[in-house]
C-alpha cells in the first residue's frame, strides 16, 4: 500500500500546522536541501507543448530519495471553470524503486513557490524591506503574501492586477486571514504599486512575453521576485532590467532557467548566479545596498522533491485521514505476479475470483 | 475527482474480462495506435539510474491524450520479497492538462508486454507456428503462454530457466489454468526447449550482457521474441544472431532500442525496422519461410498509452468497485486557490474547518 495525501488531507495538514507554520517548515526543507545541491541528480523538465498548454513532468533524486511531479499549465482553463495550473507528484525509494507517496501537489505547488521566493529574498532583498508591490493578483497571490509576511517581515502589500476581479478576490481573503500588522493598499497601475517599494512580485499567469515591469520603475535596491515567466515564450520583465550594471539576478538550476526564466531573452552567456550559491554563502548576491537584485524563478524538481518529503513526515505526525491506495501488488512469492490472476489453493489469501 | 484502478480493481477487471480476451482486445487496443504512429508525440524515456536498479518516465501523447507510465526495475528486489519492476500511470486531457485516471500498471505492464510481443510475431512467424520455446519462466512467462496461445494458436510450450523453482511455479501456474489443448514441456537446457521451436521467446531477468541464446541454437525460419534485454547493459542474444544475413530485426521506437534494446551491442547504422511499419504492412519483414525474425522488445510508452486509455473505457464498463481519489481541487472560482485555505462565508460548501 501506498500513502495518499489529497486535496482534503492537504487542506487538513496545512489547517492543522498553520499556514505560516506550514510555510516556514516547507522553506526549511527547501533549503536544507538546496544547501546539498550536488547531491542531486538533476534533469530539465520534460514538456509536452500542446497549442493550448504544457504538460510537464520533473523529476529529481538524491541517491536515496526519488521524487517526480506531474503539472499542466492551461490559461485558458479558468475560462472553463477549471484552474490553470495543477499538479500531483510522487516520492519513491531508491533502494526498492517502490513508490512512497503519492499526493496532490495544486495547493503544495502554492505553497513551496511561496516559501522558495521568500527563502530566496531572505538572502537578496535588503535588510528592513518592509513593502512589497504584488503584480498580479491570481492564484498564487494569497500564498506569496503569507511567505512574505512570515518570513520577511513585509507590513504593507501594494496590489495590482489588470483584473480587478482578481484584486477583489485577493482584498477579500486577506481581509479574511487578518495578517496582523499587515496594510493593503490597492492600487490603480503598476506603476503606482512599484512606487516606493522594497521587493516587487511579479506572478502573472499570460502565456507570451509581456512587459509587466519597465526598466524606468526600479529603483535602485530593489528585490525584484519574479514568478510569473516560466516557460518558452512566457516573460514578465523588460530585458533591460536584467542587463542593468547594478543588476544580481539568481536562478534555481541554470540549464532549466536558460529556456524558461526570464533570461531566455539575454544571450546564452549572461552571467547568473544559481540559488544554491547564495543560500550556502558561496556567492553572495547583494553587495550594495543601491544593488538590484532579481529572483529570476521558474519552479525547480528539488522543491518539489523537499516537499513530498515534509508532507509524508507531517501525514505520519498529524492526526486525520491517513489514506492508503493499492498503487502497488503485495505478493508472497515476488516471482509470481501471475498469482494475482489465476485461482489459488484454499490455503492462499482471499482475492477476487477469477473465472477459470 | 479522478478515476483511480487499485491492484485489486485491474485483478478485477481480468476477472470479469477474461485474462484472453483482455490480452486480446489490449492488442487490439495497441495496434490501432501504432497504425497512427505519425500522430505520437515520441520521446525515449527519461530514466534515473543507481547502482541497484533504475527509475523510469515514459510520457507518450497523441495531441488529445497524454499518458506517462512510472516503472522501477531492480533485480535484487526478488531476494527481500519485492517485486523486481513495479509500475503505475497516468491517463490525461490535453485539451485541460487535468489527470483522468490514475492506474496501477504491474499487472498492467506484464498483459500489455505479452500482448505487443503476440501482436508482432502475428506479422512476423511463419505462419503455422505452434511450438515455443520459453526461456526465463519468471514474473511475465505466463502472460506470454496465454497471448501466444491465444493469439497465434501455439499448442505446446517448452520450458527452461536456470533457476528450476521458477520452472515449478510456471508449470503449476499454466496446470491451474487448463489452456485448451496446451501441451507443456519442461526441458533440461535452453538448446534443448529450442530445438524445433517455432517461436523463441527470451524473457530473462540478469541486469547484464547475457548470452541467453547462440548462434548454433537459431534453425532457419524461427521467430524470436527478444523480451528480456531492455536496458543499457541489459541484452540477451548473442550478437551474432542478430548479424545473420538472413536476420530481419524489428524494434519498437529506434531512437530508444538504440540504446536498450539488444542493438546496443551494434553500429548505429545497423539496419532495423519499426514495428509500426509492419504493422501497417509499408514494410514486411518475413520475406520467407528460411528467414529468422526477430522483434527486439524494449515496452514503449506508446503500449501504456493504449493500455491506460483500454482500462478507462473498460472500468466504465465493468461493474464492480470504481473508486475516485480527490488528486486535483474542484473550485468554484479557479482564480481563487486560497479559498480552500481561508474560512469562508456560511453559503459556500463545506470543507474541513481552518484556524483563522
């Protein structure tokens, strides 16, 4: 049998932890194991383009430990009623290659890209920052926010979207989890949201290389965090923000991000530095406190691997539904698979019958 | 929520089935789709070697599905109990990116192995085949007997495997089964189960360069059915055999058998046929009834596509225990993931409680 964490198990570990608590733990994971990077056996993500979205699948290992996720990235599903991301993942043990876990990773996705982008900040925003301009008010808004919150120290939120729906929709659940210290301040453009801020998200959901930044809104010190390009094709920044002289910009895994981030649009050359760099203190970023620096994030397997691993420890710890599926024969002769199919002598297991 | 086959579902569905006609409708299920090979998206899987086995994706998508198959092979599992390969799928909507089924493919993998290798010698031995030899009498050797006693009439199978356990366990498995009109025999060498075969199927487990079968065992005119090398490292003919000028050797997607099948052991440019191009009939291979054949099996993803798509219709079909697990949220805004993380107002549904 294998463990199975859904999407009401999930709901119920991130209700029984905390969301912070829950953020915090899964950032600790993260970096644990970033701070043991060639450790792993690391691929690109294999993808499967279609002309209405990607399907991808990312795996990652340690030796001990193998972990892959499943995700699709639709935007034109919300049209439809359905989400435009999702994704369900996998850790298994290497020793056996028998699966582990098998759980949804939809809202654990929100989360660990949360608690990736706060955990990077930690090491790139400046000391102090205190307001965020949030660009881009979807689905991922509410968790980058928390992580911000828990883990920087952000007081004031500054929000815009070209949807204000969307805006709505992320006033009203704020509202709702009541961040104590925490002002949102909704604003009428972009630019208005930059204005004055120490970190900018960006975590827009278009497929196309857009402009949601100009290089004329950052000013000097700023951490800009951007989520929202993360495959071919899919862009946020202006290429000149990148190229500026005072600019940092970090990358998860260099070979992924040279085809999905941000820098897809510089040449092959543009120097960057990987997170795990700076999260070890190899190679710090900021070196000024006028230095911009640039979260340039597309999601890695290794947070995604350090986050089936916190939830199965969390599932054992936690109290509730603890559901097995029978992913996988449990037989007693492992020589005689075929034992499944035919009638066996009295003295064996019951299983269903089988017609002879 | 999304439809989920357990273990104990397929051993169902087998049950209500048939184990023949589910071989059978399985191989019909496998050729519709390699006769529209053009239509797949193809790529050789990703696989994440360690020292005692390998861990494997094989996604595989026609442009309305997508499938990926995950599959462990570890020899050594067999000596704690487990099974050498386990295996589990995925079923999508290209068109959503949504998962429709997930599936237990053990079971799965060993019917839709027996079922390709019948399907290819149905185009491939001569015809009036009817005595096979089978060498290796482990986890898939009854899965054979049962396809290519049902699918090419063979009436009298030849058994030998070094280890005379497996031998026992096969024999007492086919006793069970009563196939009509099946002779079994068990021999006391692999020169001796060949002698006068029709077909030689080799389905050895040893992850290394074996030489299962020699040049002096192939009589004019045989088929052999080359399951068992299907890794780097992992071949069963001696090369030999496969250099025969009266050799005509077919694999399932060249640019993988390259690498894994029992062409790894020759030049690249060593002249193969793709199974589809048989199946199609563009190019046959049996040219007369003195040529030796051989289909150079390796599993592509595309037989676990036909597979998972055969067990979604007949789960539908069949009555019994048809379980769905909640492995994706099911929102009434998609905009708004977080709702299944804040207290919402009294009039929305139900779900387990979250401290504010």
């Amino acid at each position: 049998m294998v463990d199975f964490i859904g999407t009401e198990r999930v709901q119920e570990l991130v209700a029984r932890r905390g969301t912070a608590r829950f953020i915090k733990e899964l950032a600790a994971e993260i970096e644990s194991d970033y701070l043991r990077w060639s450790a792993f056996d690391k691929s690109p993500r294999h993808a499967t383009h279609s002309s209405v979205g990607v399907i991808e699948l990312m795996p990652a290992c340690d030796g001990r430990l193998y972990a892959f996720k499943y995700v699709n990235g639709h935007p034109k599903n919300t049209a439809v009623g359905l989400l435009t991301v999702t994704a369900f993942g996998v850790l298994a043990d290497v020793q056996t290659g028998y699966p582990l876990l098998l759980s949804e990773l939809t809202l654990t996705t929100a989360l660990r890209t949360a608690a990736t982008s706060a955990l990077a900040a930690t090491r790139m925003a400046r000391a102090g920052s205190r307001v965020m301009a949030l660009i881009g008010n979807g689905a991922q808004s509410e968790f980058q926010t928390i992580a911000f919150h828990h883990m920087l120290g952000i007081r004031e939120v500054r929000l815009y979207d070209t949807d204000a729906r969307a805006t709505d929709k992320l006033e009203r659940n704020l509202a709702r989890l009541r961040l104590p210290g925490l002002k949102v301040a909704r604003c009428a453009s972009t630019a208005a949201a930059v204005e004055g801020a120490d970190i900018i998200t960006t975590v827009t959901a278009d497929k196309c290389n857009a402009t949601i930044l100009t290089p004329d809104m950052i000013a000097p010190g700023v951490h800009l965090n951007a989520v929202g390009g993360d495959c071919p094709g899919k862009t946020e920044l202006h290429r000149e923000i990148l190229l500026r002289a005072d600019a940092r910009v970090v990358v998860e895994f260099e070979p992924q991000s040279r085809v999905e981030g941000e820098i897809q649009q510089l040449d092959a050359d543009f120097p960057v530095t990987e997170l795990a760099a700076v999260l070890t203190g190899e190679r710090p970023v900021r070196t000024s406190e006028r230095d911009v620096t640039i979260f340039d994030s597309v999601g890695f397997a290794l947070e995604d691997f350090s986050s089936l691993r916190y939830l199965l420890r969390i599932h054992h710890e936690e109290r509730g539904a603890q559901q097995q599926i029978d992913l996988v024969p449990d037989l007693d002769d492992p020589k005689d698979l075929f034992a499944l199919l035919v009638p066996q002598p009295a003295s064996v297991v019951a299983r269903p019958g089988v017609p002879a």
